[in-house]
DNA sequence: CCTTGACCTTCCCATCATGGGAAGCCCCAT
DNA sequence: ATGGGGCTTCCCATGATGGGAAGGTCAAGG
C-alpha cells in the first residue's frame, strides 16, 4: 500500500509542489525513498496530507499546521490546546474580515455615488484624492 | 516646496522603501533627483503618493492602482470606468469575505463542539483527520 | 575646517505558499 | 530498444513589504 508521490497528489489534493515544499520545510519527516530515489508514501501520510489540505483550507498557516500535527500526534493532548489554537486562529479570521467589510463598505458607499456615466466628475477619484 | 524621500514619507504615510519601489516598478514616474543623486518630491508627487496611500488602504493592488491613477490623471475619463474598477474590487473583496467567513463559521462550529479541557478527546482534530 | 550624526543611495536577502520550467534519471509498455 | 510519462533536483517568479550592509551627502556645531 505505497504509492509515489504523484498518487500522494491526487489522493490526498496537495499538489506534488507542495509535498515536497512540506518535506523540506519540517512541516513532515522525510519521505521514504526506493532504491532509485522515488519518495514513497504509505497510508499514514496519506493521511497526515489530507490532515494537513483540510487545515490548510480552513486557512490556518503551515506553522499552525504544525502545531495542529503535532497535536493530532500526541494522544495524551489536552483539546484545550487545541481549542485555543482554533478559537486564536478564528480571531484572526474575524479580524481580516472585519478589516474587508471596512474597505467594501466604503467603496460601496463611493461607488454609490458616483454616477458611472460618461462624464468625468467621480467621488470615487475625489475621495482618493484626499478631496473628500 | 520640494522634500525628501524621508520627508515624502512621513507626509504620505508611504514608506521610503515602497515609495522608491513604486518608482522601479513604474507605478510612479522615475522621480526629479538633486545633483548628488538624492531623490526629490514635489506638491504633485506628494499627492499622488497619498493617493496611492488610500487606495492601498483600500485593498487595490498595485496593478489595479495604476489603472486608478491613470483615470485620475485623464480629465476626460470617464466615471463609469472608475465605478467599473471599484466595484470589480468590491466584488473580489466580497468574495474573500465570505471564504473566510465559511472558514471562521465551520471553525466556531467545530470549537463549539469541543470541550476544551484536559482530555485527548477533540472533534476539531477528529474533522481535521476526516473522521467528520 | 573638520567631525558627527542623520539622511540618502544601491544592492541583496527574507517573508509565505505556491507555481513554472529545465535538465536529467527511471520505469513500464510496446 | 524506444517512447512517453513520471520522478529527481535546482532555479526563478509571484506581491507587497521590511531588514540590513556599504558607502556617499548634508547641515550643524566645535
């Protein structure tokens, strides 16, 4: 039950880029090679890939990920812990989403007013341009 | 009325960094320099910087930036091209929005779920491993 | 007049996660 | 044995920003 790091791609949606990348940076131990140097993957890390895609889509940066494995890892884990990491990382999300919402409501509010038709007048620009 | 780039800055609120690198990267025209070679600004560029400032601070990218200060410098523009452009943007920063949202709301639901003590047991680590 | 310290210049490097591509080796099926 | 596809490493690029080194410049004060 191996496969080669192509596979690995396809089963587990982490591009072969990026297992590699994940190697090299620690984020996970070194693949196993064949004689000629093809790394090798067995079911664990198949499964510590997907583990690592699905944190990533949850947007959580490789040194949380890292955190995040060494925790599934750990059996005598507290889930405090990992609850802290999640609930941090969710402030995080609130916080850039709050910063997004702030800038789309004031282009909303601009683009509201302008009257986007061919004249050259825009509140848009104005307000760029200090004169607001 | 010609300053600095360090003066520049401080009055733009645009680093003395990123101001010249505007400049390589053609963002901003090639800036008047004194005979030793120091960079020097004038009202104009003080404006234009302060205008790439708030659009920075509005989420636009460098390349959306340069489409902006483009209309701002042709007079016969017209605001239905600006609107255009700013409500693109406000289409791309509602669309980050919401993927961070789903992010932050599975995330919440998952931490709910968590007891967050002592023990090993973790639905948000259990979800992270596929087992949801 | 010379020193000092603050400022400027260019150049290189790092971030973070990701992709592109080249050169060369390997494996399998025809 | 040949061809095609997959693997290896290595280098480069992104976008916007900061850090820092090595060296030139300027103004103020002794």
């Amino acid at each position: 039950m191996s496969v080669t790091i192509g596979e690995a791609a396809r089963a587990s949606g982490v591009s072969a880029k990026m297992i590699r990348y994940y190697e090299e940076t620690g984020l996970l131990g070194p693949a196993e090679r064949t004689a000629s140097g093809y790394r090798v993957y067995g079911a664990a890390d198949l499964h510590a890939l997907r583990f690592v895609r699905r944190a990533r889509d949850l947007g959580f940066s490789m040194a949380e990920i890292a955190d995040l494995l060494a925790l599934w890892r750990d059996r005598e884990r507290a889930s405090a812990s990992v609850k802290g990491l999640a609930l941090a990382h969710v402030g995080d999300l609130r916080r850039r989403i709050r910063e997004l919402e702030a800038m789309a409501r004031t282009l909303e509010n601009l683009a509201e007013r302008c009257c986007g038709d061919g004249r050259p007048d825009c509140p848009i620009l104005d307000d760029l341009a200090g004169k607001g």
